[in-house]
C-alpha cells in the first residue's frame, strides 16, 4: 500500500511540475503564498512545486 501512495505522489508530484514548466520559482512562490502553503523564499523550486502538489 505505502508503495502505492508513494507511486501516487510521484506522479501527482510529475504532473504539477511539467504543468507549471515555464513558470518562474518567483511565480511558484506567490501562488504558494496565496494558497497559504507554509513556504520560505529561500526553499528550491522542487519542493514548492511539491507543496503546491500536495495542496491539490
């Protein structure tokens, strides 16, 4: 089952990432703030787009 989860993720993590292809980490960031995700500025792109990921 956690593999399952973890594959689930993995796409899900994939699929955010190739739709927000193009946008800036600047960009990412103000949609993470506007969805209230706790983000730093100083956090790599990787795990914003995983924040917003999960925030879907």
């Amino acid at each position: 089952m956690n593999e399952l989860y973890q594959q689930g993720l993995q796409d899900l993590h994939r699929a955010v990432a190739n739709r927000l292809d193009g946008r800036t980490t600047a960009e990412l960031l103000l949609a993470a703030d506007v969805a209230s995700l706790p983000c730093e500025a100083a956090q790599d792109r990787k795990k914003v787009i995983l924040l917003l990921a999960l925030a879907e």
